[in-house]
C-alpha cells in the first residue's frame, strides 16, 4: 500500500518544522549549520523515507535509514575542525545527526516520537548549556594550583585570521594554556577572546604574554583579566 499525498504531505512538514526549530538555536549561536540546514536535513531524511513507501512491495525503511545515516556522516565530517588545540563543530555535527533521526521519524509517519526527539534535542542545546558551564567551573575551583584568565584583543575583520594564529602561538607559551576562542563582533571590529589557564601561573605571565601581542601592529586594543570562579 502506498503512501497517500496529503499523508506524505502531512509527514515532510512536520519533518521541515523539527528540523528548523533544532536550527534556530544553532542559527542564533552562529553556527556552521544553522537553520536552513537543519532543516533541510530533516527534509531530506523524510522524503527519502517517503520515497521507500511509494515503491509496491520493496518497502525496506530500515535499508534507507542506513543510508542516510551514512550520508549525515560526510555532512558531519565537513562541520568538524580544529582550530589551533581546540576542535570545533562537534555539537553541530552531531545536532545534524539528530535532525536526520527526526526526518526519518516524522517521514515515517511516527509524528510523536519526532516531536519528542526534537524537544529532547533543544532541551540538550540550551538547557543542559548552563549545567556544562556550571561544571566546567565547578571542576575548576578544585585546581588549587591553576588559574585562569580571559585575554581579549580586537582587530579587523580582514586580520581574524592572523590574529587567532598571534594568539595561538602567543598565549601557549610559560606554561599557559588555552582552552578557548570565541568571536564576538562589536562596533570596533572583530573581538578574539581567549580563555587561558596553567598551574603555577600568576599575572606576571599573563601580562608578559599579552605584552608580546601589544607589540604585534594592527591590534586596535588588548586586554586581559583574571576569571573568577
């Protein structure tokens, strides 16, 4: 028996609103894949399921399933990069992975158990986001020897990517060690934000390392704090 029209209808739609909604958090944050391709993740992944029901007597969803599955794979692995020690992507990618689930459920015609996963996966992306944070600084309180500062420095839009490479072979240096780079965009230009940390360390490093980036040309402005926990 094959799949009506409106009910495929009915299936692809409810498969394009999941997706964008696990999107729309990965658009605000300004990730790679935001949420047009979430959505046209979760699209995809129905119609390709919708399609397995149109065929008489060769219905094999779980065959197609596979499929795409191996398919989210090289989206993923084109999110996925490192930049300097850190590794970037790897919640998108997998935010991928879960909207290609959501398309194969709701193309399946399954409209609950899509819209369960769905609510399942935003409440992972924003509402488990303060409980990470929280921990990361909870498990860095117990460090009685390591420390940790916040050093900013803003340039042009056209310097980005030199100065993250300024940043990343400056602030590795006397035992220092970076966790963390987040743009920001401001009325200035573009704001690098490093977040360092290091046992024995103290402002004295600090401010020896951000004097080495005050020396470099074309920094409109640096500064550098200690981050209380």
């Amino acid at each position: 028996m094959t799949l009506a029209l409106a009910t495929a209808t009915i299936n692809l739609s409810i498969a394009l609103g999941c997706g964008a909604l696990i999107g729309l958090e990965r658009q605000v944050r300004q990730r790679k894949a935001g949420l047009r391709t979430n959505a046209l993740v979760a699209l995809g992944s129905a119609a390709y399921m919708v399609f397995s029901m149109l065929i008489e007597g060769d219905m094999s969803p779980s065959r197609v399933a596979a499929q795409v599955v191996s398919g989210i794979g090289f989206l993923g692995a084109g999110i996925i990069f490192r930049d300097g020690f850190n590794i970037h992507g790897l919640t998108t990618a997998a935010t991928l992975w879960c909207s290609a689930a959501v398309g194969l459920l709701a193309g399946a015609g399954h409209w609950d158990f899509a819209l369960m996963t769905t609510g399942l996966v935003v409440f992972v992306n924003l509402g488990l986001r303060p409980f990470v944070q929280w921990l990361k600084r909870r498990l860095n309180a117990e460090d009685e020897h390591g420390r940790h500062y916040r050093v900013a420095l803003v340039v042009t839009e056209a310097q980005e990517a030199a100065a993250r490479a300024l940043m990343l072979r400056t602030l590795a240096l006397g035992g220092l060690r970076m966790t963390e780079i987040v743009m920001t965009r401001t009325p200035e230009g573009i704001e690098l934000a490093a977040n360092i940390t290091g046992e024995g360390i103290d402002d004295a490093h600090v401010e020896q390392a951000v004097q080495h980036l005050l020396t470099e040309p074309g920094l409109a402005r640096v500064h550098w704090s200690a981050v209380e926990d």
